[in-house]
C-alpha cells in the first residue's frame, strides 16, 4: 500500500473510532421507555455535558420521554423559553418544578398574612414559568405541622402551644383553595408531596398517602392532586401498590427513588418492576421523576442509572 493511500486509511480510521467516541457519549438513539420517567439535571451530566439542554438531548437519545426541574424558576426567562422549545422539538413532557417548598415554617398549618401573601405570589409566578415550558404540574410542599406560635425571641421547634391537627388540617384546605384560585384558570395542576418524617423531612404538615388524599378531595378542585413519591412513601408507610390503587383518582405525579439511600432502582429493597408494572397495567401515561441521586459517581455510574431503569422497564 502507498504511504499516501496508508495515511488516508489511518485518517478514515480515527475518523470512525472519534464518531465511535461521540456516539458513546453522547448516546445513539434507543427505544423510548414504556413509561415517562424523567432525569433531572446533572444526573447524566458526565455523559452529556454541564450544559442543559445537551442534557436534555441526551436524554431524549437514550429513551426518556420527559424532563424534571425542581429549580426551574431560579433559571432565566430566556433559559427557561429555550429549555421549552428543546422539550417540545424533541417530544418529551416537562416534569414538575418546586412552585413552593416550606419544610420546617406552618405556613399553611397557621397561615399568617405575610406567608400567606407569599404563597399566591410564589404561584402566580409559577404559572408564568409553566407557560414558559409547556408545564402541566408544579410542586407544593405545605409547610410544616403547628410547632409553636406567639411572640418568642427563639424558634423552638417542639415547645410551646399549637393547633390541634383538625385545624390545622382546615387551615392547609382552606390556604390551598386560595392557591388553586390562581393557578386552575390557567390548567396548572399543583401536586402536593407528601414527605417522610424518618429519613429527610421530620416535621413536615404532609406525610401519608390517605392524609393527601382527603385533603385533595376537601380542596376538590382539577388543579390539587397528589405527588406520590415512591421512596417517601416506602419509608412513611409502605402497602405501596394498594395504597397506589386506593388514592389513584387524585395522583396526577410519580418520583422514585429506592430505599434506603434514596439513590436508582435495584440499590435497596423496592420492586420497581412490580410498580412500574402496575402503573403501567393500569394505563398511567404521565411522569415518573427520578427524584433520587446516583448509586455511583463518573460515567460509569450514570450508564449503570439508565440500565437500573432498562432493567426496571423491562416488563412489556
């Protein structure tokens, strides 16, 4: 072979083992997954870069449907219009962002006229968020249980009087009615998250799956529904298909996670396949948020976060 004809041969080679690289990297083009579960950024941010919306084309390559943001609103407007097109150019549905998350305040418990005036105003600005991206659901985390009141000059978070829970309770559905006044005329749906007291959340207003449903149902409005995180509920109170089935009619949103370590599926001791399975049988067709970390840091762990969900996918 002539050097001339031996170069031009390496060159086609290297060529073809950095579009090996790239493809690698970045992802070819794989099966869309049975059900919509969403990344969130930085989960697959050694693969597919630091940059966003490269994260999000990532994602589309390797089969997710949909996107979430819990930190959404402190992006750009300009980001977040980009962050829409690129979810709509690519046919995925945004997930959830935070609308509002107070975890350790009664702000809904014993609303008081400041909290209270924050709150509407935190979901007036998620509804000009949501437009922004084409987002159905947004997250409310409604404060904490009664943990104290009056005038002190120190927090104590287990002293002093409180509210019994049924007003409290009456306080949360009233103070949600006030929120969905805002937010239904515009199709936004707030998910309220209940959260485990054991592992992350110790004090939070909402915990039980049975609790938000009665609350939804009080509020009974379209746009008050319930995120059903499979790792908070795992640990709060497990029964997690039959719980599932008993509040179905007010779940507009699922996150996973497994437990314990709050990290991908088959790392602790939840059947995902049995509950993705489930949702599945009974025609869910919204969003899954992979509310959880990695098992494993670098691109190893990352490709090992989609081959748990392949794995946990593989029912149909």
């Amino acid at each position: 072979m002539h050097r001339r004809d031996l170069l031009k041969s390496a060159a086609v080679a290297a060529a073809a083992t950095m579009t090996s690289r790239v493809v690698s990297a970045q992802g070819s083009s794989q099966p869309k997954f049975n059900l919509g579960y969403a990344p969130h950024p930085g989960m697959f941010k050694n693969l597919a870069g630091k940059d966003v919306i490269d994260q999000i084309k990532f994602c589309a390559d390797q089969g997710f449907t949909a996107f979430e943001y819990n930190g959404l609103p402190g992006e750009t407007p300009e980001m977040q219009e980009k962050i829409g097109k690129t979810l709509s150019d690519l046919n995925m549905q945004m997930g959830v962002f935070v609308a509002y998350g107070s975890f350790d305040k009664p702000t809904f418990a014993r609303p008081a006229e400041d909290t209270t005036a924050e709150i509407l105003s935190k979901m007036n600005d998620a509804v000009t968020v949501a437009k922004r991206v084409n987002a159905k659901w947004c997250t409310v985390v409604p404060g904490s249980v009664d943990q104290q009141h009056g005038e002190q000059e120190k927090w104590n978070r287990y002293g002093g009087p409180r509210l019994a829970m049924g007003y409290q309770t009456a306080n949360v559905i009233d103070t949600l009615r006030r929120c969905v006044e805002v937010v239904e005329p515009h199709g936004l749906v707030m998910v309220l998250e209940p959260l485990n007291w054991y592992a992350n959340h110790g004090g939070t207003f909402l915990q039980k799956s049975d609790q938000a449903f009665a609350i939804c149902r009080a509020v009974n409005s379209p746009s008050c529904k319930i995120l059903f995180d499979i790792y908070h509920q795992q640990i709060t109170e497990g029964n997690l298909i039959p719980n599932i089935d008993a509040c179905y009619s007010e779940i507009a949103y699922f996150q996973s996670g497994d437990n314990p370590g709050r990290k991908e599926p088959y790392t602790g001791e939840i059947n995902y396949k049995g509950v993705f399975e489930h949702l599945h049988e009974k025609g869910y067709k919204g969003v899954i948020g992979m509310e959880h970390g990695n098992s494993q840091r670098g691109a190893d762990g990352e490709r090992k976060v989609i081959e748990a969900y392949r794995q946990a996918d593989s029912f149909a």
